[in-house]
C-alpha cells in the first residue's frame, strides 16, 4: 500500500481503457441502450450493477429475472414496478396467512423494486416521482417488523422538512457519535440503510437522508449547490437527543452527495470529519463529455428543462472554494473505472485539501463503488473510528493534518474480512492503496 505526504511519490493503478471509455460513453444513448436491450436484454448490466440491486436487498434471482425481460430502455421501469406488485401480491397472501414477518419482507422487496425503478427514469418525471413514494411509503411500513431500532423521521430544513432513517447500535448505553449520509442523484435513503452495519459496528448511530431533489424529498426542491445548510435541523432536533453525540458528527456522501458532504463540510464548524465517494470536483470541466443519460437524470435532479440551463447549475457545484474553507480531516474514494465522474476528480479533491486528505484508490472500482460498499464502509468507519479517538487526544487535537494522518495509520493496519463473497475481477484483482496526496504528474490526462 505505497503512500505519500506532500513531497512524497505514489502511484495509483489506473484501467488503461478509461479514456477508450470515456470516448464512448458519449455515445450511449437511448437509441443505442434500445439496440444493445433488444439484443440481450438489461441482463447485459455490468456485474456492479447488478450487484447494486443485490445489496438493497432484492433476491439476485429477481434482479436477473426481472432485468431479461427488459428489451427497451422506456420498459425499465414498468418492468420493474411489474415485479414489484408481484411482491405486493405475496404480501397481501402472507397478511391473509399472519406471517407478519414474511409479509414485511415482501413488501420490503416490492419497496426496493420501485426504488430500483426510478433509477433509469428518464422519460417521466411523474412516473419517476410516483415510483420514489411508493418507494418511501413501502419502506417505512416494513421498519417495526424488520428493523426495530430503525426511525423514519421528518428533519426540519429551511421553510420545509427532510426525510431521514435513523439506526443506534443496539444496544446503546452511552452517547455515540452520528454518521450522516448523504445520498447522490438516483440513490435513496432506503438504499443507503444497507450502508450502516460497519459503523453500527464501530458504536456510532447512522442516519440516511434524501437530499433535496432526490428520494422521498424529491418535492421538497431541486438540488443545488447552496443547500450547504442540510445539517442545521439534525444538530437542533438532535439537542434533545442525550445519547447523540453532536461533538462527534461526521457527513460521508456518495456521488453528488458526496460532493455535498464537502460544501456542508466548509459551512459548518461542528463536523469532525467529511467522508466523499467518487464525488464530482469540478463537474464544468468535464460535463460536455459525460454521459447523455447522466445529463438528463441532471435535469430531473436540478429541475431544470435545457441543456444549457442544467450546465450552469451543475457548474456551480465546483469544489475548490469549499476546500479552501473547510477545517476537516477529509476521507476520498476514487475508482478506477468510473464512467460517469471521471476518475482524477477524486484524486483533485485529495490533492486540494493537502495533508487534511486520505484518498483511497480501488482501480477497478466503478461509480460509486456499489461492487465494493462492503469494503469501503468498513475502511470508512476505521478511518472515522481513528479520526474521532485522536481528536480526543493532546497529541493531536485541533490539527487536521494530524488527525488524517491518525486514520491513515489505521487503516494501514486494518484487516478487512468481508461479510459476504465479493465480486472481484480477475485481470485488476482485489487492490486498494491509500495515498494523502497526488502530485500533478499522476493527474493528467485521466478525465477522459
């Protein structure tokens, strides 16, 4: 695990295919989605993806079932709201039966179903909106039965409210520290609760939100890169909470959540630390290559109806003047194979914030990381674990620098032994290396 201070040198491991990606991501259109379904059905998913569905909780057999019978891009979604009212049915069987614990697992999968559903969305903002509610709704009615120590609340935010799931360890005696979950574009706080054991794990209370634009709060507003105030209800709700910590509050997003993490990082002083994956850095720099699906779930998510219009909103989510105001140790992960962030933004957010940084590098990881969440919600809560000890010590606190270089050092030493067999491939195998800074001669040339 070679790694690097601010005049050290490191080499990260890159797919020596990302800029022939790149170049053709361009090109996958709806037109050229319809041509590759029709041929062998969304069954053709990469193995990621595929496993993203999985870790929600949706059986892998429904997940290959309910992808071969998807042949066109605009049947993905009823395809799926199918398959959910198929579990919908089992439900009300086992209702009729009292199995209640058998009912709620049904409904639970018809839950993740819609979610699944409104994540290649892309022709109907109403269809998307309505799958997002029965999504949420479905959710919330299986969390007695299932998940005992899980709460739906409602979070106040500006003239509104926020929906978030909230899990303590079980059981809780004293007051524990809160990791705060921001979710990106199409992810859900519903899928985002299968991200908790491994800080569960570490003693800490979790919390999932759905950002604005996004998940339940879809209708709450738009996404935008001003909503750096998103904490400020969770810290007064959570006054009256005893066994919270707020002295002990870290923000970890993924995607665009992450880079939301960044900015409500740099406004609010009473974060410990800030945890990104894949986040984008400097999404004007590379937004005309992206991906054309990817802009229209922008679209959707800005609520915005032009391509220019959604450009500058996006543009505005740039991150340099956020980590040149944030006080923070910051935890980056990056991927390798990431086609839709391209995969040098993580390693420009680690190199801006200097020795305040610890970039985590899987080569063969793709957005988001879903393949690997197992593994990078283990070395995140080590790092966090790490982090918040030192930030008690004499020796440490209140340099960030130091206390980076403290989770460092533990996941150095950390060994991760998974829950679960994890999808790895063979040509780029299971690494990770940990680096605290990037020089510029490792950079160039990897956003395309």
């Amino acid at each position: 695990m070679p790694m690097t201070g601010a005049t050290g040198q490191s080499t990260l491991r890159s797919w020596r295919y990302i800029a022939d990606a790149w170049r053709f991501s361009r090109r996958v259109d709806v037109r050229y989605v319809d041509m590759v379904f029709r041929a062998r059905s969304a069954r053709v998913l990469p193995a990621s993806a595929r496993t993203r569905f999985i870790d929600m909780g949706i059986p892998a057999d429904v997940v290959g079932e309910t992808l071969g019978r998807i042949r066109r891009a605009d049947q993905w979604s009823t395809q799926w709201i199918e398959t959910a009212q198929r579990f919908l049915g089992e439900s009300r069987r086992h209702v009729s039966a009292m199995n209640v614990r058998e009912a709620a697992q049904s409904r639970q999968i018809a839950a993740l179903c819609y979610h699944a559903a409104q994540i290649f969305e892309i022709f109907d903002r109403r269809t998307m909106a309505q799958c997002r509610s029965a999504a949420a709704s479905l959710f919330t009615q299986t969390l007695p039965p299932l998940y005992p120590n899980v709460r739906h609340m409602w979070i106040p935010w500006r003239s509104s409210s926020l929906p978030v799931l909230i899990q303590t360890p079980d059981p809780i005696s004293e007051p524990v520290g809160l990791v705060v979950i921001l979710n990106g574009t199409s992810i859900s706080k519903e899928e985002t609760l299968a991200w908790h054991p491994r800080f569960l794990d570490q003693g800490y209370a979790v919390m999932s939100i759905d950002s604005p634009g996004t998940g339940e709060a879809a209708g709450v507003a738009g996404a935008a890169a001003d909503q750096d105030d998103i904490l400020d209800g969770v810290f007064a709700v959570f006054q009256r909470e005893p066994m919270i910590d707020l002295d002990r509050v870290v923000i970890l997003g993924a995607s665009l959540g992450g880079n939301q993490a960044i900015r409500v990082a740099a406004h609010d002083r009473r974060i410990l630390a800030a945890v990104a994956i894949t986040p984008p850095y400097e999404p004007a720099r590379w937004l005309d290559r992206a991906n054309p699906l990817l802009i229209r779930e922008l679209e959707f998510m800005v609520e915005e109806e032009s391509l220019s219009e959604t450009r500058e909103r996006v543009a505005e989510f740039g991150l340099e003047q956020a980590v040149d105001a944030s006080r923070e140790p910051i935890l980056v992960f990056g991927g390798g194979r990431d086609i839709l962030v391209p995969p040098n933004e993580s390693q420009l957010l680690a190199e801006r914030a200097g020795e305040r940084a610890t970039l985590v590098w899987y080569p063969a990881g793709g957005h988001c990381l879903y393949e690997m969440v197992d593994q990078w919600t283990f070395e995140a809560a080590t790092w966090i674990r790490a982090v918040d000890r030192a930030r008690h010590s004499h020796d440490f606190a209140p340099d960030a620098g130091k206390l980076a270089a403290a989770g460092q050092d533990a996941l150095e030493s950390a060994v991760y032994e998974p829950r679960r067999a994890v999808i790895v491939d063979a040509e780029e195998g299971d690494f990770t290396e940990y680096a605290r800074l990037i020089p510029d001669d490792e950079r160039a040339g990897e956003d395309e």
